[in-house]
C-alpha cells in the first residue's frame, strides 16, 4: 500500500501561483511514476502532470504545459505541482495518485493504482 497526502491549496486570485505537495508513504519503492490529475465541478478527471519515481522525464497537458512545474524530491518522497499564471479555468480539486508500472502514457487515470484525498484548488477572476 501506497498512501497519499496532498497539500498547498487554496484561493488564489486569477495570475497568482500555488505549489501543491503530495507526500508519499508506505511502499513507496513499488511506485514508478506519479501523476497529478485535477476534476472541476460536474466535469470528468483530467490528466495535469506526471513524473517517473526517478525523476528522469515529465509530462504535461497541453492546458498547463509553460505554466505548470512536476517535481519530485525522492528523499521526502514528496512530488510538487507549481502553478504559475492560474486561470479561472485551472479551478479544480487536484489529486495525486502512483502507477506501480511502466507505460508510455500518463495520462490514462486508471493506470494509476494509489489515490490522494485531493486538494480544492480555486482561482478567482
């Protein structure tokens, strides 16, 4: 088991920045990537950001790619989200989640096996 511990939402005016943290515990060494995704109020999950355990590559969503930062620092075992430049449209309840295996893809949500409880991200305009 893998648990999750998101932090570092909250209100944030339109233009404004947050760094949202996800701390890792448990069997962290089965983890092999970490992905963040994001749902709004009566819309569907989406894919943000994802980081291999290792911290070799990243990905992004187009929405969020020259604004949007993965990171992870393995020896916290905590991954960060740094968003820059928020819009109205970034409001959301952002979750982290791990995929235990290798896959060229990081944005399918249910390749990913472990789940936060999620952080309520709103950006006013």
């Amino acid at each position: 088991q893998v648990q999750l511990v998101e932090s570092g939402g909250g209100l944030v005016q339109a233009g404004g920045s947050l760094r949202l943290s996800c701390a890792a515990s448990g069997r962290t060494f089965s983890s092999y990537a970490m992905g963040w995704f994001r749902q709004a109020s009566g819309k569907e999950r989406e894919f943000v950001a994802g980081i291999t355990w290792s911290g070799g590559r990243n990905y992004y969503a187009d929405s969020v790619k020259g604004r949007f930062t993965i990171s992870g620092d393995n020896a916290k075992n905590t991954v960060y989200l740094q968003m820059n430049s928020l819009k109205p449209e970034d409001t959301a309840v952002y979750y982290c989640a791990v995929r235990t295996f290798y896959s060229r893809r990081y944005d399918l949500g249910d390749d990913y096996r472990y789940w936060g409880q999620g952080t309520q991200v709103t950006v006013s305009s």
